[in-house]
C-alpha cells in the first residue's frame, strides 16, 4: 500500500495506509504514518506532512530520526521555523549514529534564518567549517545567506563564488548567482564562461547555450573578440543537439584564439556527416598544424579515427588515433585509440607491430577496460603466430585469473584446455602489473539484529527507497553484507530489477571474482530467474537455450516487464511493436497491440519465436545473432562481408559500435554465470 501511495498518492491510497496505521501498533503504526507523510510532502501538502510526522515519531523508536528530520523539512517548507528548531535541537544527541546527523545542522541553520537569526545560523554553521560537510552545496548556500542577512557582504561573496566555482553543477550554483547579483558582486564574463563549459562538458548542451548566450547579451564591457568566441561556443551546443547547419557554420565569425581550432572542428564534424572525407582531413590537417594543443584538435582527431573505423578504413583510423597519442599521450581516449590501433595491426596482419602495441597496452594502462583484450590477443600471438605456447598460456591465465568472469577468460581457458600439456616457462615482464583483485569480506549471513537492517526493512515498507542503500551503509559492517542485505529487501517486495541494479552499483567487482569465492545468494541476486517457468517452457517450444534467453533479458529490460525504450521497444526482450505483430499473426494471437508486450508470458512467448528466427538467420551462430538483435541486420551483414575474420572471437573484437560489441561479450558472458548458479544449485 505505501508503494502504491508513493506511485499515484490517489485519495483511495492515503486513506488505505492511514487506516493500516490507526489498526496497528508500534513500529508498523510509525511506518504507516511515515508513508503517508511523505506522499504528503510529495504533494506539497506541508502543514499535513509535519502532523503525519509527529504521529510517526510517537508511535515507534525505529525510526524516530527520520520522523524528525524530515518533519522538519516539512515544517520549513510549511513556514514554521519553530516547529523545525525543536526538532532538529540537539538532533545528534537524541538521534546518535542518524544518517542525517551530519545535515541537521544545516537545516537547523536554515531554520534560524527563517526566523529572522543569522547570528544563530552562523553559531551553528562555523563550528563546522573543517568539517567534510562544510564543501557540500548546501552547507555553502546557507554560510552564504548567513553571512549575507548578517550583513557580512564580503564574507558571503566569497561563499557564493566559492559554491559557484567548486560545485557549477549544482542546483545551489545557480541561487548563489543570483544572491551575488542581489548584493552588488555579479560574476564576471570569466566565471560565467568557466560554469558554462562545465555545463558542456555535463552534456547539458541546452543549458550551456543558454549561459553563452546570456553573457554575450548582458555584458557591455565585453570586446568584439570575446562576443565572437561565444557565439562560437554556443555554436557547439546547437552541434551536439543536431541543430547546426554547414551554412551557419559559415556564419560565424573568424577568430584567431581557440575558438578558431572550435569552427575548424565543427567544419570536420559536418564533413564527417556528410561522408566528405577529402574536406574532413584537409580541415583535420588544418587544426593540427594551427592548433597542435588545442582540445578540440583532440577531439577532432578521435572522431576521425572512429569515422575511419566505421568506415572499414583501418590504415586512415591508425593514422587519426596515432598522432591523438603522439600530441595527446595523457588524453581521457588514450588508452581506447592506443588498443584501436593494436587491434587494426592485427587484423592487417602485422602480428609484430600489434605484438609491440599489445605489450604497451598492458603495460601502460593498467586496470583499463582494454587489458583483458590486450591479453587474450596477445596470446593468440604467441600461440599461432610466434609459436611461443608457454608463453601463450601464461597470458591466457593471466586474463583467467584476473579476469575470471569475462568473455576474454571464457576464451582463455577454452584455448588452456588445448594447451594443457605445455611446459612451464617464466611468465613475460609485462604481466607483472596483472594481479587478480583482493577477495572482498563477504558474507552471506546479514545481521537480522542489525539496527541499520533493521531501519532499512522498515523504511522499505513505509516506501521511503531512497534512503534504505544509505541506512544499510551507515553499518559499521555493511561492507561485508551490506549489498546483499538491500537486494534481499528489494527482492523480498518483487522488485527483481531493483534488486539486480542494486548488486551492480554495489560496487563489488564480482566479474572479477572466482565463482567459489562469493556466496551464492550474491550471484542469485546478480543474475535473478523471475518467469523461468515461462521462460524454460517458450525456449524449448522455440528450440533456443533458456540461459541465453534470460541472459538477453537480463541486458535488454533487467527483467523490468514494463519496460519501453527510447526506440519503441517493449517489455523483458525488447520487442518492437512491428515485430511482435507479425509474429503474433504467425503464432495465431488475436487481436494484438503493442500493449501485450508489457505482458511477461506474451513478450516470452514471441521473443523467443523471434530470437530462434534471427539465430536461423545468422546460420546458428550466436554472436552474430546477438550483434544483430542490438545492431540490427544491415550493419551486422556489412560487419560480416567486409573482412577475412579468422575465427568469430576476432568477429567480436571487430565490432565497431562499442555498445553492440560490449552487449554480445555480456551476454555471452552471462549466460556461462547462468549456468554456473543451476550447477551449484544441485
């Protein structure tokens, strides 16, 4: 009931939780009134939520902090300061060990400056200026504002820019301004133009257009050069939001600062739409010889090198991605184009050159995503080309055994399963940064006596999600059971998808780790089975693997039956609607619409008739299959007659959209974890 009231908050939903809390007792009581207090809130129905707040806080012990806290949250919202002072009064003492006892005081700061009180705001606010709270956007808005009404202009003005420089993308960064305008210390055009690129490098495309646009229309002492950049930069933004023309490229005005080497890349960019190669590496060469350090020289160059790449130009992509590491060795793509080139080597052939770049990759970027390639391949050259088998095998057992649960160490032991008769020798230099990661504290007994368990639970039922990760952390030992606990509590209402997203944002690196040495309840939870009646019963029906069905589920919706993608794409396999309907017709579903594909046995049902078809397609061969499900057929053909791939494994590596290639190693990957958790289940 509290989830349902916390969805829709209908008058149905709040009188059936109120009526729950006046039935019951005790904690059940305090979590019901918490329910409903915070859909009160939600709905901006303050004066009710502080009344459900103080029911919640006489009715149980569990959960008083919370009733407090937020009631006093609510109080503010309600404009009734004092309610929130005796609330928040003292909180730490009444409230030990609260996850908000490092926020109450800067409610309670707020409070006072609702009364009318900087001086106390700013007793409150001080003591904690060494604190770890005192950097947070909010600690630094209220300092301001209490420095500001405490008429300590100066002070507050450093506050302000201090928030607005250190933390840009806050939504305190943008109240900052405005104070600093309201006091007579308004930003400069440098500081605005510092928030802007923040909000471009954000990806917030549309906000940062905004910001250049209203420096160069609200600063008269501006010159003509710095009006000209910003209109460049505002430029990019309309760019990045595909609403940029050549013609109003041409537009713009020339400079000569960066904002020059700015147009130049724009000018490549739509060269590289428009597939005028010529034009993009004239302009490419252009921004080298002018703009050598320039970031967007850097950026044109990655681009390049992924146009060439898509375009089945290897030799033009090794030259892009090359002279990027020559004039940008510590760029963020470094270690992406050093392993594009490696990888082209080798499927030019030039086994000794990709050797050397293979050896570098491993050696130079240490821990990045591209090591446990770098490894396989570099030992597919010791074994088939350089003959080197012990060495082979030492690479490969390097990336089995730091790697355990990768695509790459399900190759590696298939190829040390053929080598397993080779001698000994030592292993190469360069595998000596490679080392299996340390077994994190695991356990799978979560602590029932736990209060923080103990809150979560409860906070799960009064339907407050939001703060049972950060309950169950707050746990002097939730590093040792704390992921498995949330997703046992997600899992424990039905909520498969919460539970699973939870275990990957644990941050545990259960890849990683042997299989043996995690509890099992962990990887159940990692890879859930909901509807594997359904799914067992169509896969059969179909003829295709049921771990491969629920391993493609499991990446497409996270078994969110109601999920529906940016491309129209519905429920647990992500079927288009056009797709269901055809198949529908074919399996003798009446009256179809899209709608039945938000249904667990109708998706199944025609996802895995339409996954058979597409394996029929692709000859049985199931990485072509799954680059297709996510790609679609026309790239995936392309993909398949445009090279002389020795085996599919080097298929795989040559997939060029890196979410297609990412999606068939994850899938593949899962599916041998699938298997693994029904073995141990025997």
């Amino acid at each position: 009931m509290a989830q349902q009231l916390a969805a829709n908050r209908s008058a149905a939903a709040y009188a059936g939780v109120q009526a729950y809390a006046s039935s019951h007792p005790g904690e059940a009581a305090s979590a019901a009134y918490l329910a409903v207090a915070h859909a009160y809130a939600l709905d901006h129905r303050y004066a009710e939520a502080v009344t459900a707040f103080h029911l919640a806080a006489s009715s149980g012990e569990a959960l008083s902090d919370y009733a407090d806290y937020l009631g006093a949250q609510a109080a503010l919202q309600a404009s009734r300061p004092a309610d929130a002072y005796a609330l928040l009064d003292r909180f730490a003492d009444r409230h030990p060990d609260s996850i908000f006892d490092p926020n109450a005081p800067i409610l309670l700061a707020n409070a006072h400056l609702q009364q009318n009180d900087p001086s106390g705001a700013l007793a409150v606010l001080e003591p904690l200026l060494t604190s770890p709270q005192a950097s947070h956007a909010d600690f630094l808005l209220v300092l301001g504002r209490a420095y500001q009404m405490n008429g300590a202009t100066q002070q507050a003005t450093v506050t302000y820019r201090a928030l607005y420089r250190s933390l840009p993308l806050s939504p305190e960064a943008a109240q900052a301004r405005s104070q600093l305008q309201v006091i007579g210390a308004p930003l400069t055009a440098a500081e605005r133009k510092v928030h802007a690129d923040s909000l471009f490098n954000a990806k917030r495309y549309g906000d940062a257009s905004a910001e250049y646009h209203s420096i160069e229309s609200s600063d008269s002492s501006l010159s003509q050069a710095d009006r000209n950049a910003l209109e460049i930069y505002a430029a990019v933004c309309d760019l990045k939001l595909k609403n940029l023309s050549r013609r109003d490229v041409e537009r713009l005005p020339a400079t000569t600062d960066d904002s020059a080497a700015l147009k130049l890349y724009m000018q490549a960019e739509l060269s590289r739409s428009e597939n005028d190669r010529q034009g993009h590496d004239t302009l490419i060469a252009q921004m080298v010889q002018q703009f050598p350090g320039s970031r967007w020289t850097e950026e044109a160059l990655y681009s390049g090198g992924n146009m060439y790449l898509l375009r089945h130009d290897p030799e033009q992509a090794i030259y892009h991605y090359s002279l990027l590491l020559k004039l940008f060795p510590g760029s963020t793509y470094a270690p992406s184009a050093h392993w594009r080139v490696a990888w082209m080597n080798y499927r030019l052939r030039r086994y000794a050159e990709a050797a050397r770049l293979m050896d570098e990759q491993i050696e130079h970027y240490t821990g990045g995503t591209e090591v446990p390639s770098a490894l396989y391949w570099r030992g597919r050259i010791y074994e088939d080309t350089e003959n080197n088998l012990s060495q082979a095998a030492n690479f490969y057992r390097a990336v089995s055994d730091a790697y355990v649960n990768y695509y790459y160490a399900l190759l590696a032991r298939k190829r040390l399963a053929v080598l397993r008769d080779q001698p000994a020798t030592a292993p190469s230099a360069v595998l000596r940064g490679v080392h299996a990661p340390e077994i994190p504290p695991l356990t799978d007994l979560v602590p029932e006596n736990d209060p923080h368990y103990i809150k979560a639970k409860l906070l799960a039922n009064a339907a407050l999600n939001e703060y049972i990760g950060p309950e169950i952390q707050s746990s002097a030992t939730a590093e040792e059971w704390g992921a498995l606990g949330q997703a046992q509590i997600y899992e424990s209402y039905g909520e498969h998808t919460r539970a699973l997203q939870s275990m990957k944002h644990s941050g545990i690196p259960f890849f990683a780790l042997p299989f043996s040495e995690v509890p099992i309840a962990y990887w159940r939870l990692l890879f859930p089975q909901p509807y594997w009646s359904d799914i067992t019963q169509d896969s059969q029906a179909s003829g295709v693997d049921p771990y491969l069905v629920a391993s493609l589920i499991r990446q497409e919706s996270e078994f969110n039956a109601g999920a529906v993608s940016r491309a129209n794409a519905y429920g647990l396999m992500q079927l288009l609607p056009s797709v269901g309907k055809v198949i529908a017709k074919r399996q003798g579903v009446k009256g179809f619409n899209a709608s039945q594909l938000l249904n667990p046995a109708v998706n199944l049902r025609l996802g895995t008739v339409n996954l058979r078809e597409v394996i029929d397609r692709y000859g049985g061969q199931i990485e072509y299959t799954l680059a297709a499900y996510n790609a679609g057929d026309v790239p995936v053909r392309q993909w398949m007659a445009s090279s002389d791939y020795k085996d599919v494994p080097e298929f795989v590596e040559s997939i060029p959209y890196t979410e297609t290639r990412d999606y068939v190693q994850a899938i593949l990957r899962n599916r041998e974890m699938y298997r693994a958790i029904t073995l141990a289940g025997r």
